[in-house]
C-alpha cells in the first residue's frame, strides 16, 4: 500500500509539475503578469521572478524524471524542490486571497482568477510531494513492476487532471457578470 501512495504521490506531482513547467515556458509573460495584476511585488521583479518560478519548475521536473527513472538522490532532491515551490505558490495564493487582490492565477494558461481553490490546489501538491518525500523509498520499486506501475500511472494522471482543472471548474463566471 505504501508503494501505492508513493507512486501516486510522486507521480501526480511530477504531472502537475512538467504541465507547468512547459506551459510557464511556452508563456514566460504569464507569472509577471500575474505578479503585476495582484500588486504584491514591486513591479521591476516581476520578470525576474517569473523566469524563476519556470527555471526551478523545469529543475525540480528534471529531477524527478529522473529520480523515478532511478536516481534515489535526485528523487529526494526533485520531491523536496516539489513542497517548497508548492508550499510557496500556496502561501502566496492564500496572501492574494486573504488580501482581496484580483488577478490571474499564473497557473499555465488557465485564465482563471487567483481564488482559494487554486491556492487549495498548490496546498494539495504541497501535501502530495511531502507524502511522496516520506515515502520516497517505496517508488524505486514501480520501475520493474509493470502492472502496478501502469496502475499508479493511471491513477496519477486522473488525480492530476481532475486537480489542474479544479480551479477552473470552480469558478463561477456568472457570479462575476
């Protein structure tokens, strides 16, 4: 069983993670503007911030592809970026939230505003990559194991869909008219 919510954790991360990645990669305007919308930072670091929010997505990604292809270490490495980003997109997004800001989430090219449910969602990933890090010595054994593995991937990307969606599922157009 702990093999089970490893993998699942691991993987939905890594899912959630690489979609993210690319997306702020293809859209590199998109955190900044983001950034800019809510008035949090000073505006000159906007930039700077978004190239950095995408450089250590693409990282931490790397890493876990890795990590789950094998390299326990950078496992370890790529699961412990995971909470920190995540944990980071969640504080700021429960700031947003807590302080009234309107805006865009940032979240690869979904449209939606920054609400609780897409800081839910970064407090959901967070909780998962520190799920994945507790029991990251379970994964290694998914590689070689076929079925269970197809399993955990089936599962993972359900779980990551249904959460990269979330928040615009959510959001209720209407109630912004």
């Amino acid at each position: 069983m702990a093999e089970f919510a490893a993998g699942l954790s691991t993987y939905v991360v890594l899912l959630t993670l690489l979609a993210a990645a690319i997306g702020h990669v293809r859209r590199p305007d998109e955190v900044p503007a983001a950034l800019r919308a809510h008035g949090v930072v000073p505006e000159a670091a906007a930039g700077p911030i978004g190239f950095a929010v995408a450089a250590a997505e693409v990282m931490i990604s790397v890493a876990l592809l890795a990590g789950v292809l094998g390299s326990g270490g950078l496992l370890v490495a790529g699961l412990a970026g995971s909470v920190v980003v995540f944990a980071g997109f969640a504080g700021y997004g429960w700031l947003v939230v807590a302080t009234k800001r309107s805006g865009p989430c940032g979240c690869a090219g979904a449209d939606t505003p920054t609400s609780g449910w897409t800081a839910g969602r970064a407090t959901a990933l967070a909780a998962l990559a520190t799920c994945g890090l507790a029991w990251s010595g379970s994964v290694a054994g998914l590689a070689d194991a076929g079925a269970r593995l197809a399993v955990v991937l089936l599962a993972a990307s359900t779980f990551a869909v249904l959460l990269w969606f979330l928040p615009v599922a959510m959001y209720d157009q209407e109630a912004v008219r």
